[in-house]
C-alpha cells in the first residue's frame, strides 16, 4: 500500500511540471470585430478636455421683435430732465428723510408731592388735637371720679381750642360734648356771627365740669355738667376785641339776632338748649348738653 501512495504522489509532480513548461508568456490579445472604432475614454476633470468641450463665448439672447434698445445715455438724458443735471455735489449729498408729525403719547398726571412743611404742619396740628378730630384741640386727661352718685368722667378731655376759636377757660368735658360743640361752632355760631366785628375769636366759657345738681337746687337731680354733657356760653368775642354778650345783647337789634341764630342753630348738636326765654336760671348763658329725649331736643 505504501509502494502505491508513493506512485501516485510521483505521477502528479510530473503532470503538474509539464503543464507549467508548456504555459504561454502572455495571455492572448482578444481580435477586433470588423467596423468598430477604437475611443479612448475621456479623462474625468482633465482641464484639457474640459476647455476643449466648453464655447468660446457665451451666446448672447435675441431681441425680440418691436422691442426697444434703452441705451446709458437715454437713461440720463430722461433723470437730467426730471431732476436736474447730476452733479458730484448732488451724489455726495444723500437725501434727508422728511420729518414725520409728532405722535402725542397720553401721559398719568401724577400728583405733586406734598411739600415736606406742609406735611410737619399737619403732623404737628394732629399732635395737640383730641376726641380724634383735628379741629378739637386741648389733651386728654385721666377719667374723673365723682363725689356724689351720678357724677364723673370716664372719658374726659380739656379742650382748649374749637374749631379754631379759642375758648376763655380750658373745660372739661367727654368727647361726644366736644364734637358737638366742635359742630355748632363751625356750622351755627361762625355763619350768624360772619364779618362782624372781623369775625369770631373766642367763646366766653361760663361754666363746664361740675359735680352739682340742677341749677345747684338741693335734693335735685344730677346736672348734665356734673356727667361732663354740658357746657354754658355766656358770650362771643369778636376779632376787633367786642363781645356779644348774652345778658346785655339778647334784646339788642343787632346782637340779639346773633345770638338767637346761633341758639337755634345748637338744637341739634345738642340735645337740651336753653336761654334766656327759658328760666330765670338762663338770663346771662347757652346751656347746652347732649343728653338725648324722646322727643327730640329740648330748646328754650
């Protein structure tokens, strides 16, 4: 079996060598068909090729039949006529926009601020007023104790200043006297009194807190003065130093129509009123006092 391997093995080298020896040097050529023409293919993005295949010049359009040549002259010729000869001057000078119409913009009013001395004034006229209105001026005082049943303060105030009338006594009362007092003077008193005399300065204070009973009678009810609900006011001194007084003006023809304006003008204010036409108690004062009745307020 060995003998016959290596025959075999033999045998094929001697094949394989012959085929080699007799192999040809060069492949064969294939033969060109009759009427066909050798092209050598073009060089892509050869310069040479390119500048060949490509025109000498660009072919320039027709003009369309009836159509008109617009030379560079008729161009000037025609903004020469419109405009005027353009100068290098004119060039240079590039035309100015026109101006447009203002446009109004509606603006907030904002409110001038309050100047500085104006607002100390106010602070400082705050300062010494009482009862919360700034026309009631005096200071508040410790509540007052009363020596008889029904009498006392719990509220109390020392007024000094009405309405920016002065009064002739500091007194002492609550603040809802105060008000009311603070309303006749600016709404009742000041109108009767007007120009006269320059107009009014002071009140003439007669009497205000007292622990006392009516009309100081013994075994009488508590006065509305001994509550802190009253005030009497015997009289109204002008600017120019006169006083209306009610003991000797209420019968005067000018005095008296004064003081009977300004009488009826605190029913209302004020819950009792009583002058002289009331008692003989009321000759020479205004008792006024805010106690409230069924019926509305008591004026004499």
């Amino acid at each position: 079996m060995k003998s016959l391997a290596a025959l075999v093995v033999t045998l094929t080298f001697s094949l394989v060598g012959q085929a080699v020896a007799y192999a040809p040097a060069t492949s064969p050529r294939p033969i060109k068909r009759p009427g066909t023409e050798t092209v050598a293919p073009p060089i892509v993005g050869s310069v040479a090729t390119a500048t060949a295949e490509a025109p000498r010049r660009s072919p320039r359009p027709q003009r369309r039949p009836g159509s008109r040549v617009v030379t560079t002259a008729a161009i000037e010729t025609a903004v020469t006529q419109a405009t005027g000869p353009v100068t290098e001057a004119a060039v240079s000078r590039s035309p100015r926009p026109k101006r447009r119409p203002a446009v109004r913009t509606a603006t907030v009013a904002t409110p001038a601020p309050t100047p500085v001395s104006e607002t100390r004034t106010r602070r400082q006229s705050r300062r010494g007023s009482v009862c919360g209105v700034r026309e009631i001026r005096g200071q508040k005082i410790d509540p007052i104790p009363g020596r008889l049943p029904g009498c006392g303060i719990s509220d109390a105030v020392r007024v000094t200043e009405i309405a920016g009338v002065t009064l002739s006594q500091a007194s002492v009362m609550d603040c809802d006297t105060a008000k009311a007092l603070n309303r006749w003077v600016e709404t009742g008193v000041k109108p009767a009194v007007g120009r006269l005399g320059g107009g009014l300065s002071s009140l003439r204070v007669a009497a205000h807190y007292s622990c006392r009973t009516r009309n100081n009678q013994p075994g009488a009810k508590i006065s509305e003065h001994g509550k802190g609900h009253a005030i009497d006011i015997s009289g109204f001194v002008l600017k120019n130093g006169v006083t209306i007084s009610v003991l000797n003006g209420w019968r005067d023809p000018v005095q008296g129509k004064v003081l009977k304006a300004a009488h009826a003008a605190a029913c209302g204010p004020f819950g009792t009123v009583l002058g002289p036409n009331a008692d003989r108690y009321h000759q020479d004062h205004l008792h006024m006092d805010t106690a409230r009745h069924r019926g509305g307020s008591y004026c004499r």
